[in-house]
C-alpha cells in the first residue's frame, strides 16, 4: 500500500514537472504564457533609431505623403485675420465733426463737393440756427489814447474787459459777451453798482440761420479725404460736435 502510495506522488511530481516546463503541450497541456512574445515583437528598440539630418527629414516627410500638408494653410488663413485685428484694435477712434453755418450759396458748391469727394452716408447737411449775441459796449473813442484812459479806469474799478473781434466797433472795448439780451442787461447792472457810466448794451450778432455740416463718424480712413474740402468751407474750420 505504501509503495503505491509513494509511486503516485513520484508519477504526480513528474507530471507536473513536466506540464510548468511545457513538455505536455502538443498534448494540448501547458500553462497560460507569461512572456508575451507578441507584445515584444512590436516593441520599438530604442537602439535601433536613428536621427535624420534636414535634407534626409525632408525627404522622408515628402515618402509618407501629402496629407498633412493642410494644417500651414490654416496657420496663414489665421495671420492675416490676426493682423486685422490688431491693427483694428490700435485704430483711431471715430470722432463727430461740424462747420458752419454756411448760407444757400455756400451750401450749394458745398454739397457739390461732397457728393464728389466723400462716401454716401458720412456727411450730412441740416439747418441750424445761431443766436444772436449780446455785448456790454464801451465806445466808439477817439482814439487809442481814449482807450487806454478808459482801461485804466476801469482797473481801478476791478471791472474786466476784453478785445473787440468785431472791426465795426473799433476804437473801444467789450465788458463781456451773452447769449441774451437779459443776462447782458444784468451784468450793466452790476458794474453801474461799481461806478461804470457810459457803458451800453448792444446787439454785437445778430441771429442767423442756414445749413451746418456734420460729419457724425471720421475715422482714420475717412480723415485724409478732408483736406479736399477746405476751398468750400468757406473759411470756416472742422470742431467737435456739441
């Protein structure tokens, strides 16, 4: 019983060495590989590599094929719109522009102009009215001696004065212009509390109407295109819109 015992383990322990060391697989017994030999096979051996140099990459890049090839033109269709942003970005902002007032005869080769010059749309003319303006006058002098007799006069009152723009009213001098009648009319009071006699209240302008232009968006591109205009303005000069 014992020998037969003892023979079963021998055959047992031989079969099993011989199954773990793959002698039973034509039999169709063996163990799961471990060592993957497929897995290897596909490896990349780093030792075989080998670097190319430009003239060889180029080359080998042209063997793969064209179809990367794409991918620049989507980098160049990227750089130009890039560009137009940036330089869109750092343009001058647009800026409203008026002049005026011009009358039917000036606004006439005004508009004709225009037409000619500018793009449909960026101009437009329209009526308008100035107000007349109100002066406390001193004068008309002698001379300018007169006047500056006067001037100092009026500097020991501590009453200001400024020049005349309007040749009409030379020899004398402005105590301050106003946009009515009214607040004119309060400022002679005041400096009669101060000793002032011989000034008067004038119309120095009188109301006028006609057509202004305006020019609500000059931007860089439409800026340069101005300077055809100046003979039509009539010496009139471009301010900011108010």
């Amino acid at each position: 019983m014992l020998r037969l015992l003892a023979l079963l383990l021998v055959l047992a322990n031989a079969g099993y060495f011989a199954w773990t060391r793959g002698l039973l697989a034509d039999y169709g017994f063996a163990p799961a590989s471990q060592t993957e030999p497929q897995r290897l096979a596909q490896q990349i051996h780093p030792e075989a590599l080998r670097l190319l140099a430009p003239p060889e990459a180029r080359t080998a890049g042209g063997a793969m094929g064209a179809a990367p090839a794409p991918a620049p033109a989507a980098s160049s269709t990227l750089a130009p719109a890039s560009a137009a942003h940036a330089s869109a970005s750092s343009a001058t902002p647009a800026e409203c522009l008026q002049a005026g007032l011009f009358n039917e005869e000036q606004t006439v080769v005004l508009r004709a102009r225009l037409q000619s010059v500018l793009p449909a749309g960026s101009w437009v003319l329209e009526n308008s009215v100035e107000p007349a303006r109100w002066m406390v006058y001193m004068g008309k002098y002698s001379g300018a001696d007169a006047v500056a007799k006067k001037k100092g006069e009026l500097r020991q009152l501590r009453v200001s004065f400024e020049p005349l723009n309007n040749a009409a009213l030379e020899p004398g001098l402005s105590l301050g212009t106003f946009t009515s009648q009214p607040e004119a009319d309060a400022e002679m009071a005041r400096i009669a509390k101060r000793g002032v006699r011989t000034a008067k209240v004038i119309q120095a302008v009188p109301e006028s109407r006609g057509q202004k232009l305006r020019l609500p968006a000059v931007d860089a591109g439409l800026r340069p295109q101005l300077e055809a205009l100046k003979p039509q303005l009539a010496g009139k000069t471009l301010q900011t819109c108010h």
